[in-house]
C-alpha cells in the first residue's frame, strides 16, 4: 500500500487536489452510509472515476468495494457497480493508455492490485459465488473481474480456484448460460483458466466441457462461424494439447468424429472470409494436437485410427487436391494430413491411393513433390510437402519400396507420358537450385531410412548424364556433384544422403569405396584448414569416413579398416579426426533439428539438417569414435564377438520357434481333452442305459425259462424221441440269447476299457509335468492317489465280471455237450428195428433233416465260442498293460511323496533355525537392557504399553522424592 502511495506521489501530472478529496468523501459515504440508496450512489460516482483516477481509486476504495460484495449481496445494483470498479481498477484494457510508459505502468499497478485483492483467498471464493447469481448486472461483471485476475496473475488465482470447493463447476454453468454475451465472456474466462494448468483441465474436461464446447462451435456454424468458434477453438486446445488424460477422454466419448463437419468447405467460389481462413486454421492445428509425433505412440495411432475411420482423413485429403484454397490453410492441412498418416500403416497406405483431380489423374505425392522441387514455390509450402513426404516413409517399408521402385529400369514409364516420383526426386537432386538438391537428398534419405533391402536396390539406380557417354550409377553422380564443390546448402544434402545410405550397407560402403577418387577426396577436405562455414562439411565428411570403416567388410583388400584407420592417422591424425566429427553435434542448427520432426525454419539458409540425420549422427558418433582408436585385434576380437552374438540370437529365435510350436500343440492336447471328456460323458450316459436294458433282457429271460420249464412237465407223458425234438430248439434259441448277452457285455467291456485308458492318458500327461511348489506337487499326488484307486477298483469290478463269463461260458459248453449226447441218442433210437413201413421212413428222413440243423448250429456255436474266447484273452492282455501302467504310475507318486516328505523336512530345519534366530535375538536384547541400552520392542509397545506407563509414574514419583 505505501508502494502505491509513493507512486501515486510521484507521478508528474497527478490528479486535482478536489478529485482527491472527493474520492474520499465517496469512500467514506459507502463506509459509513446506513441508507442503501447512499451507498449505491457513491460506489456508482467511484464507478465513473476509476477509469481516469484507477490509482487513486484503487488506493482508497478496494478495501470498502470488497466489504459491499460481502454485505449488500440482496442489492444487485450495487454489487454490479462494485464489481465494474474492481475490473476498472484491476484490468489493463484501457484504450487511452498508448504511450510505452504508461502502459508499462498500466501493467505493473494491474499486477498489484491484484495481488491486494487475492491475498485473501476469500475474496475469491466470494467473487465465485457471486457468479452462481443469474442476475445479468451481477454475473457479467464478475466474469470479467474473473478473468482480468487470471491474466494478471494467472497460476495463483488459479491454485485458489483448484482447492475452493464446487470452483471449476460453478465457472462451467456460464457455458450453459442463455445470453450469448456471458457465455462468450465465460469461454474467454475458462482459456484464461485452463492455460498450462492440468488439473485444471482434466476437471473441465469431465464437467463435459467437449460436448458444450462442439455444441456451440456446430450452433454458430462451424469453420463459416464467427469469433466465438475461434474462442471454442482454442479453449479446446487449451484442454487436449499436453494432456494425455483428456485426449484420450476426447477420443474414447467419439468426439474425434464430430470434428469431420468442420471441414466441409463447400464450393472453390464461395469466398474465404478471414474469419474463416482463422477458424480453419485452429481447427487444423487442434488435429495435429491429437496425433503429434510427441504424444504416446499408443494415443497417436489409436487418433489416427478413429480418423480414418470417421472418414475425417479423407476430408483432408479433399482439401489437400482442391482449387482455390488459400496458401496458409493449404500448407497446414498438408502439415496436418503428415501427421495423421505418420507410423500408421493404413493412413499411409490410403494416402499413396489419392488421387488429384487432373486429366490424366496423378498421384498425390507425385503432385506434392512437384511442389516441393519447384524453387517458384513458397518456402513454407515446400517444407510442409517434405514433411508429408517423411511421414509418408515414416516406418513404411512397403512405400519406401514403392518409391525407389520407381528410379529402377524395369518400373520406368519408356514412352515419357507420366513423371513418377523418383524421376522428379532425381531432377530436384541434380538442379540448379540448391534447396531443391537438399529437400531431395533429404526426401531421398527418407526412402532408405532403417530399409537394407532399398539401399541395396538402389546401388542399381543407373543415369544417363549426357548423350554417346556410359551411364553412372546415381551413388556416383552423388559424389561426383560432391566433388565439384557446389553450394554449402547442397553438400550438405548429399552428405546426409550418402551418409544415411552407407549406414548398416557393408555392400554400399563397397560400392563408395571402389571409386578410387572417393576416399581421397574425403580425406583431402577432412585435412585441410578451412572457414567456419566449410567446418560443417568437414564434419559429415568425417562422419562419412568414419561410417566407410566402421560398416566395412574388408571385401576390398585396398580399403580394408586397418588401412583406412592408417591412413586417417598419417594424414589427418586421429584427434583431429575426431575433432572435426565433433563439429556436426556442436552446430546451433543442429540442435534446433533435432527437437521436433517437422522441418520448421524461418528462412532457407537456415535449413541444414534434418531430424532423423540428427538420431543417425547420435547413433554413430561414439561407435565411429571407438573404431578409430581400436586395434586390429580388437577389430577381430568384436567380429567374434557379433558372430557369437548372432549365433546365440539364431539359438533364441530356435527355442523361440519351438516354444510357439509347443504351445500350439499344448492348445490341440487341451482341445482334445475337451472333445474326449465329452465323449466320455456321452459314453457313460450309453453304458448306464444299456447296462438297464440287459438287466431287462435278463428277467424277461428268467421268466421265459421258468415258463419252458413248467411246459417241459406238462410233456413228460410223451416219447423219448418227441421230447427230444421238442426241447431242441428252445435250447438253442436260449443258447443264441446268451451269445448275444455275451457281445453286449464284451462290448461293454471294450468300452470301459477305452475309459481307462484315457484316465491312464491323463494320468501320464499330469505326472509329465512338473508341478512349481510343494502345495502343487501334494494336490497332485492325491489327485493321483484317488484316480488310482478308482481304476483299481474298475479294474476289480473288470475281472469279476470276466469270472463270471468265464463260468457261463463253461455252462454252455456243458450244455452243449449234452446236446450232443442226446442228438446221438436220438439217432441211435431212429435206427433201431421193430418199426416198419412207410411210417419208419418218414420218422428217419425227419430226424435226419433236423439232425443237419442242429448241426449247422452247432458249427455256428462252436465259432461264436472261439471268437469270444479270442476276444477274452485280447481283454486279458489289455488289462496286463493297464495294470503295469497302474504300477508306474504308483512309482511316480510315491516319488512325489518322497519329495513332499523332503521339503517338509525342510521347511522344520528353517523353522528350528528361526527359532534359535529369535532366541538370540531375545537374548541380545536382554544383554542391552542390562547395559542400559534403551531397547524398542514391538511386541512389548502393543502388549504392554500400560504396564510401560504406570512402571515410568513410579519412577517419576521416586525421583520427585529424592529430590
């Protein structure tokens, strides 16, 4: 406040004595005033002169201003007036301020008083509920006084917003306000609150500031709108640029969809007011914000993929290739359509499928990059299309292929009709222009970047330099131009290219190096005392030696690195070698191209280098700087080295592969398990059903032969030989009946069978795997314990029932034994005398037909018998082999009971010995106590924290007594 006094002293043409005085007399009447039409008066009268007299104002009345906010908040009129005053007092928007001084001083007494004002924080917080007022003479006023605080001091007016409560929410409200004047006025509040401040943002960004902000911005039309969507614009920048959180809120509640309007330019002859031209240009810049090349790479491609998507990238494309698009818009949506493609595959790819509308239609890039070659052509434009052409190649194999492709012979169009874009490269490469040479060496270098394959396929590249000579290969012509000594500007470019080109390429370094003329000439320019301006070429002429040793296969007998490193020492010397390397890293232009990828640079004498040269010379400076000081036992001792290194990378890549293959067959084992379990469900569903059905079988044949045995006693008053006929038959018929039950049960049997041995199966592929901890190892084990009692009891369940046919088999053959007997009987019967005639001939010649039958039968008896005895003693064997699969498996777990026992035996040993640990422990402790060391023990504190305390009363009281 005496600062203030001694300004307002101090100024040369103060105030009148009588205005002094009556800015007195105003502040005492709203200080003491009891009527509140006195007091609105006089804060109105002060209202009028804050303008002219803001010093004095300021001085006497801002401690009386901010007590009516506090006490007249029923009177709107009034708190209108006193917040006008405080924003004439605070704020700098004075118009007859023009001269420097006064503004300066204008900006200094903005700045003080706002810092009277928020030194207390309640003032704010009060200016902030007086915003909640819908009362239109009371919220306009405060938004301004607001949003004047902000720009005077914005950080910590901020800090008070951030920790009052409900702050940020109730500043959002004025969005929703109906009265376009507030709401605009609270857009502009909320930029000036936004401005660098995270937090800040990420809580506007969740009170649903993008869908109020795109509401507006689609209300007052889009890009045609006015000021306000300019405003919009840029509050929204303010919430994504820098702020991973709220740009990946923005893309995941599909706002990025929503921006595709915006750029809905109409017709070429609807005009570009200025307005527009502004507005479009935000607009770009806001989508560049989404996809920076500075984001995460995962938020960048995830934009760039929901603009593909949404069809936004193909809007801009439309720009990108319509007429009568201003030059600034057009260079920008070229820097922004770089960006959306830049690392993503499929942008990239869409873009090399984009045609301009020309007749015949030509391919964007082939269109840009006559653009870009065209010294007639602004220098910013020119520095956008090379940019989009880096994005373009950017992680782009398949489109630095397409590139070169177009300089091999066999792409090249014979007939001249169409330039391809290696064609116009290569013209750019070799002009008269020499930022034309440099943005195609660079352009050129791009298409080689991190590719193998493309700098071999380029060492193809032939030339035809003028007419009855032999071509030159185009790594020639480089150095050729190089050696012709041209502009700074273009060897610099060619530098970079070849540099780029020989790196990670031992065959392109071989190609460089059998030009005799080549190394030379590198050393020539290396070892010579020239300008500062040449120090740069010297440099990459360093780094271009240096890569020809480092990446040099010694395929060349006359250029191998130890000869190279010989003659840098006898002509050069090594530290002036690496000095003259040093000079890239040292340039000022260097470190300005290696902050951001784009090629931004105020004028072109300023373009020198490019921003992945700037990774490549980082990457190489220290391993060229190690090449040169190392021997040729060195030199053979790293060349093991990498080849041991390479064969331990192929074994990696080898168990790799085989890890991949088991884990596939893994995933089929558990597909088959799967299937098989449900097999298994089925098959015991049909067993159980089938095991009733013979259950019915066998009582309905029970009661049949209890039924043929009562018929039997009814027939015993007939003849021998009629009763032999009559039981025949149905003996036979209960003989096929039970050959039948006989295959079901086999059947069965078979079925169990399989059962087991998929429990076998699983057995032997759960003991195959070795289990991680003892817990593991132990459920496992009686997992196995269980499943093998369940098969030893099948399998017992398995015999007794093979007993058991063993033993109707054998009734069978008893009965049918007895068959036979009593067939013979009935022969002998039939043979004998006493009976004569017709009646004689006709018993025989029926005995004899039926004896044929049941000897037929009894042939198809005897080889069902021998077919089932077969089938029985194949069952047998498969229950041998389950049964020493059961004892393996038995050998296993108690293997696996044996480990379990050791580490059970091991885990005792650890506890004895944390016992004995802690007993020392205790021990030492005690010792301490009887020093009279003070000792801290947790579990006394917990225990015995009372005990502590009333032990420490006693003491005190014995001490007092003493004393």
């Amino acid at each position: 406040m005496n600062f203030l006094r001694g300004v307002m002293g101090g100024q040369s043409a103060g105030p009148q004595h009588t205005e002094i005085e009556t800015i007195q007399k105003l502040c005492d009447r709203v200080a003491s005033s009891t009527l509140l039409d006195d007091r609105r008066n006089a804060v109105r009268a002060l209202k009028s002169l804050s303008k002219k007299y803001r010093l004095e104002v300021g001085i006497q009345a801002m401690e009386h201003l901010i007590h009516v906010l506090q006490t007249d908040r029923s009177d709107s009129e009034i708190i209108g007036y006193a917040l006008d005053t405080l924003y004439n007092i605070i704020s700098n928007d004075e118009e007859e301020e023009v001269e420097e001084n006064s503004t300066r001083q204008s900006g200094d007494l903005g700045s003080q008083f706002t810092e009277i004002f928020i030194k207390q924080q309640e003032n704010v917080t009060l200016l902030l509920s007086l915003l909640e007022e819908f009362d239109f003479h009371v919220r306009w006023p405060g938004v301004k006084l607001l949003t004047s605080l902000l720009k005077q001091l914005g950080p910590q007016v901020q800090q008070i917003i951030l920790v009052s409560p409900m702050g940020v929410s109730r500043l959002m409200d004025l969005l929703a306000d109906s009265r376009e004047v507030i709401r605009n006025d609270g857009v502009l509040l909320l930029q000036a609150l936004t401005r660098s401040n995270g937090a800040i943002q990420k809580i506007v960004a969740f009170e649903n500031a993008f869908e109020r902000l795109l509401d507006i911005i689609t209300e007052e039309g889009n890009s045609d709108g006015g000021i306000v969507v300019e405003d919009c614009l840029i509050l929204l920048q303010n919430l994504l640029k820098n702020n991973n959180s709220n740009q990946n809120f923005f893309k995941e509640g599909s706002y990025i969809q929503r921006m595709k309007p915006w750029f809905h330019v109409g017709d070429e002859n609807s005009g570009w007011s200025a307005q527009k031209v502004t507005n479009l240009h935000v607009m770009l810049q806001l989508v560049r914000v989404l996809v920076s090349p500075t984001n995460p790479p995962g938020a960048t491609s995830s934009c760039q993929k929901a603009m593909f998507q949404c069809g936004l990238l193909q809007q801009l494309c439309t720009i990108l290739m319509a007429t009568g698009v201003p030059a600034d818009i057009l260079t920008e949506t070229i820097n922004t359509v770089s960006e959306v493609i830049r690392g993503y595959q499929v942008n990239q790819d869409y873009f090399a499928s984009v045609n301009a509308p020309s007749n015949p239609p030509r391919p964007a890039i082939v269109v840009l990059l006559m653009s870009m070659v065209n010294e007639r052509q602004p220098f910013v434009l020119r520095c956008a299309v090379l940019y989009c052409f880096q994005c373009f190649l950017y992680k782009n194999q398949k489109g630095q292929g397409e590139i070169v492709s177009t300089l091999l012979p066999s792409t090249i169009d014979a007939t001249g009709n169409s330039v391809s874009a290696g064609q116009l490269l290569c013209g750019g490469l070799f002009s008269t222009d020499s930022l034309s040479n440099w943005c195609a060496a660079v352009a050129l270098a791009h298409a080689l970047q991190e590719n193998a394959v493309q700098k071999e396929q380029l060492l193809r590249v032939q030339l035809a330099t003028s007419i009855g000579n032999p071509p030159v290969s185009l790594l020639q012509q480089c150095t050729n131009i190089l050696s012709q000594g041209s502009k700074i500007q273009t060897r610099v470019g060619l530098l970079m290219l070849l540099c780029t080109w020989l790196s990670n390429c031992p065959i392109a370094v071989t190609h460089f190096l059998h030009n005799s003329a080549n190394v030379p000439f590198l050393t020539g320019q290396i070892a010579e005392n020239l300008g500062e301006e040449e120090q740069l070429v010297q440099g990459l002429c360093a780094l271009l030696l240096g890569i020809s040793i480092y990446f040099n296969d010694n395929s060349l007998e006359s250029y191998m690195k130890e000869k190279l490193k010989q003659l840098i020492e006898k002509r050069i010397g090594k530290e002036n070698f690496i000095e003259k390397l040093g000079f890239i890293s040292k340039h000022e232009l260097y470190s300005r191209a290696s902050q951001k990828p784009q090629p931004n640079f105020p004028s072109p004498e300023y373009m020198i280098f490019d921003h992945e040269f700037t990774k490549l010379v980082k990457e190489l400076e220290g391993v060229i700087t190690k090449a040169i000081y190392k021997s040729s036992e060195e030199d053979k001792k790293e060349e093991e080295v990498k080849k041991t290194l390479e064969q331990h990378d192929s074994i990696v890549t080898h168990y790799k592969n085989m890890i991949r293959e088991q884990d596939l067959q893994l995933e089929e084992l558990k597909q088959q398990i799967s299937t098989l379990k449900c097999q298994n469900e089925q098959l015991q569903t049909a067993v159980t059903q089938q095991v009733s059905q013979i259950q019915q079988h066998k009582d309905q044949y029970n009661l049949l032969k209890v039924q043929l045995g009562k018929d039997n006693q009814h027939q015993g008053s007939y003849s021998d030989g009629t009763q032999v006929n009559g039981i025949q038959p149905e003996e036979i018929g209960r003989l096929r009946e039970e050959i039948e039950e006989l295959k079901s049960n086999q059947e069965l049997l078979q079925s169990q069978l399989a059962e087991k041995d998929s429990l076998i199966e699983n057995l032997k592929s759960s003991q195959a795997s070795p289990g991680t901890n003892e817990q593991s190892s132990a459920t496992a084990s009686a997992r196995d314990s269980e499943q093998i009692a369940e098969l030893k009891q099948e399998l017992a369940t398995l015999k007794s029932q093979l007993n058991s046919q063993s033993v109707e088999i054998t009734k069978l053959q008893t009965e049918k034994q007895e068959l036979l007997q009593k067939t013979e009987t009935f022969a002998k019967s039939a043979a004998a005398p006493g009976e004569s005639g017709a009646g004689m001939t006709a018993k025989a010649t029926d005995g004899d037909g039926r004896l044929s039958v049941l000897l037929q039968d009894m042939n198809d008896l005897k080889n069902e018998i021998k077919a089932l005895s077969e089938e029985r003693t194949a069952i047998k064997e498969q229950l041998d082999a389950s049964n020493s699969t059961i004892a393996i498996l038995q050998n296993e777990k108690n293997k696996l009971e044996m480990d379990i026992t050791d580490s059970k035996k091991e885990q005792d040993d650890l506890l004895v010995l944390l016992a004995d640990q802690d007993q020392k422990i205790f021990s030492l402790k005690n010792k301490l106590k009887e020093l009279g060391h003070p000792v801290e023990e947790e579990d006394e504190l917990e225990s015995g924290d009372q005990d502590d305390e009333e032990d420490e009363d006693e003491d005190d009281g014995k001490d007092q007594g003493r004393i």
